[in-house]
C-alpha cells in the first residue's frame, strides 16, 4: 500500500538537497565573518553545522532512494554520493569542534573551507547528473569554456551522402539540423525564448507565447520563414544580428520545405529539392592520394644533407612525412648514387629520376619502396626488361615511361599491380605497337599519344 513512498521520496532529492546547501554556505560564511564582539558568531555557526549536517544526512537518504528506484548506474553516482556523505560528516564534525571551541580559530577557518570546497564538488557532481557535464559551463561565453577546458561541440548544419542524397527525410536530415545549427542556442528545452522550442517537430508546432509560427504551405504567412528575410537591422528578423544567420541556400531549403507541407515525412526527391540548393551539405568520401601514416615531418637538417647531394627535396604537403624527390638539378645521377636516398627511402612518395643515367637494376631497389605514388623514368636508358619489379609497389598510381624503350610486352608485367591507375609512355617501341594491338587491355589507362584530329570541313577553306 505505501510502495509508492520511496520514489516518492527518491524524487524529493532535488528539492531536499537546497536545505543543506543553503545552511552550510551560511555556516561557512560565518566562519569568515568579522566579528565586532568575541565570540559572538559562534553559537550560529555551530547551530548551522548542526542542521546542515543532519540535513545533508536527509537529503543523502532521499538522494540513495532515487538511485535505487530511478535507475541511475552505481557508477555514476558513486563519486556524488560519496562526496555527500563526506559532506554530512564534515558538517557534524564542525558542530564538534566549534562546540568544544568558544572562538573561531584559524584551524575552524581551514575546516570551513574544506568543507566548502567538497560541497561545491557535491553540488557540481549533482548538477551534471541531472543537467549534463556542461550545464555550469555552457552559459559562459565560449572563449571562456575553452579556457576553462570544456570541450565545445557546436552544432553541425546538414550532412548528406553523395549517394542516394534525393533519398534522405528533407526535414529530418536538412531542416532540423539548420534549426539546430542556427535557433537552437535560444530555443530549445531549457532556453525557450519566446516560449518557442526549435529542437523538435512537436515544439515547432506547438509555437510560441505569440501562437504558431509555421503555416503549412504558406511560408510568407509562417512567421518561422518571414522573420528569416527581414532586414537584420529590423528588430523582429531571426536569428538576431549578432548571431550565426542562415546561408541563402538554407533559407531556399525552410521555403521549400514549407511549400511542401512543413511536415516530418517526405524526401528531398518528394520535394523536388534541386541539387544545387544542397550542393554545399554533400559530404564527399574524398580517398587521398598518397598513403595516409603516421611518419613524422623530416627535420630541415635532413632536407639540406638532400639537397646539398644534388636532390630537390620537399614535403608532398604541408605537415606530411612524405617526401617529393627530384632529380631536376641532378642528370648525373646514377645507380651508385641510390645510396644517398637510402636514409630516406621509407618516405618518398614521388621519385622523378627523368632525364638521368640509372640503369634497369635499379629497379629492384625502387621495387622494394613502400609509400611511393608517382614515378617518373622518362628519357632514361631503361629497356623495360626488369618492368615487373614495380608491380609489386603497394601504392604506385602514376607511372611516367615517355622516351625510353619499352615495349607493350613489358607494360603488361605491370598487370599484376593493384594500385596502378595510369602508366604514359609517349613515343616508345609500346606507343608504336599500340595501335596494332588489337583487344589488348590493361587493368590500367594506357597513354601512348598517337592521337589524330578528325578533318573538319573548315579546314579545306582557303582564306
């Protein structure tokens, strides 16, 4: 019959929790209190260290029975519920001292502020079960957060996937996240100015202390779009000035979406959204093109013993460990001279040795080179006999193979290659045979030039 009174009580914790809270601060701050008459502040602050403990001890009982029947995890109550038994005993223990005490002493001073400092801990660990781990810092202005520590997460606009994007719920995926992005910060649970809550299809229709703001159908009618395209000098235009606005894009998108019914359901494609008014909310699955690790940026000391060999040697980009290798100021290179790229071999991720006097057995070495991307043998001496050694490169995309002598036999060695996307080889034996080839295909783009404009009929006139 009496089930009901421990969440009862449970529930209670909320309210409780003031009464100690509010006494103990009294009773410190008369710790601290000048006093004109000796010891004249001490029966009160006694009095209120008694109170507040036997207080903090309810408020402790009705906070366990909330744990018990409101299923908080231990975990995250422990450190709370810990701290405010700490506080009770604290309290109790004051009363103690000041009762054997006729004077405020520096040590019931110390005692004071330490219990102080544990009610605040208590408090703020109470609040951030109830509210979030925010809710102190997120009324403070941002800088101010961030110097505090407190990680802010700012509201994300739209997101949508390239693919089947005219698929997605037009408010769900693209209205809602512009509310939140652009209303939410005044109009949401906790903040709802103008009594009008943004974050939710039900608050929106609900509207606010001065009626509904959405008129299905309707958007000049809806004071939801109106208000949007007034001046923003005009007091009634939202957001309001100083505040984030909206792009002219995502306004297009609110009228859209209340021309088709300002409802929860329907799809972009439904609305007939045109692409181009969600060009800038596609998120594009961009695939980088030189291999993503975790190898540091080479020191500058490094980069000068490069370049005082005769290599241009320079980031692939900026913050990459990832090195471009040129030999543009260096066609004496030569196989002996591999030895000097040897330190940095695990990071070259374009090796362009075009115009110099390597030899095919250097292509074993090159074959053994983890990250590069692009290599460039161009107007070198290489016949193609050990071609199939680059296969084997993991990441090699780009394969530049322009006035050597390679033939179309030797490019198809590099069949087995899964990473290669492109291989040129402009005026060689292959670009020759190419033509003549038949069906022969590769896994990759083949340029070989050769190519011919059609005749046009322009071309005959004699002017």
């Amino acid at each position: 019959m009496f089930d009901f009174l421990g969440p009862l009580l449970g529930r209670m914790h909320p309210l409780l929790v003031h009464l100690p809270i509010g006494i103990l601060v009294f009773g410190i701050l008369l710790c601290f209190f000048p006093q004109k008459e000796k010891n004249n502040l001490v029966p009160a602050a006694r009095l209120a260290f008694l109170l507040g403990g036997i207080a903090a001890f309810g408020a402790g009982i009705s906070g366990f029975l909330q744990y018990q029947f409101e299923g908080f995890v231990w975990e995250d109550v422990m450190i709370h519920l810990i701290a405010g038994v700490i506080t009770a005993f604290g309290s109790l223990a004051l009363y103690y001292q000041l009762r054997k005490s006729d004077a405020i002493t520096q040590k019931t001073k110390i005692s004071a502020l330490a219990l102080g400092l544990i009610l605040t801990l208590t408090g703020h660990l109470g609040g951030t079960l109830t509210h979030g781990e925010n809710y102190f810092a997120e009324v403070l202005p941002m800088e101010l957060q961030t110097l505090l520590g407190f990680e802010i997460q700012p509201e994300k606009g739209p997101e949508l996937a390239e693919e089947n994007w005219e698929n997605a719920e037009l408010f769900t995926a693209v209205i809602q996240p512009i509310f939140n992005q652009n209303c939410k910060s005044c109009h949401n649970p906790r903040n709802k100015k103008g009594e009008l809550d943004l974050t939710t299809m039900k608050g929106l229709l609900a509207g606010g202390e001065d009626g509904l703001v959405l008129t299905a159908g309707d958007p000049d009618h809806s004071e939801l779009f109106s208000r949007l395209i007034l001046p923003k000098e005009d007091d009634n235009h939202m957001p309001p000035a100083e505040k984030r606005q909206p792009s002219k894009e995502e306004i297009a998108l609110i009228e859209s979406w209340i021309k088709n019914g300002g409802t929860e359901k329907g799809t972009l494609a439904e609305a007939e959204i045109p692409r181009k008014l969600i060009e800038q909310f596609i998120v594009r699955n961009e695939i980088p093109f030189y291999p993503v690790n975790t190898i540091a940026s080479i020191s500058g000391d490094s980069l000068a013993a490069l370049k005082a060999s005769g290599f241009f040697a320079e980031a692939v980009e900026s913050g990459s460990g990832l090195l471009k290798i040129t030999c543009t100021n260096f066609p004496g290179f030569q196989d002996g001279d591999w030895a000097k790229l040897s330190p940095v071999k695990n990071r070259i991720a374009y090796l362009d040795l075009g115009g110099t006097k390597l030899s095919d057995a250097l292509l074993d070495s090159i074959g053994l080179l983890p990250n590069l991307t692009v290599l460039k043998l161009s107007s070198t001496s290489i016949s193609g006999e050990s071609l199939n050694k680059l296969s084997q490169l993991p990441n090699l995309k780009l394969l530049y193979l322009n006035g050597t002598g390679v033939t179309l036999e030797q490019i198809q060695t590099l069949t087995p290659s899964k990473s290669l996307e492109k291989v040129f080889a402009y005026e060689t034996p292959a670009s020759a045979e190419f033509p003549n080839s038949g069906k022969l295909s590769f896994p990759f783009l083949l340029e070989t030039g050769n190519y011919s404009l059609p005749k046009l009929p322009t071309d005959t006139i004699v002017y």
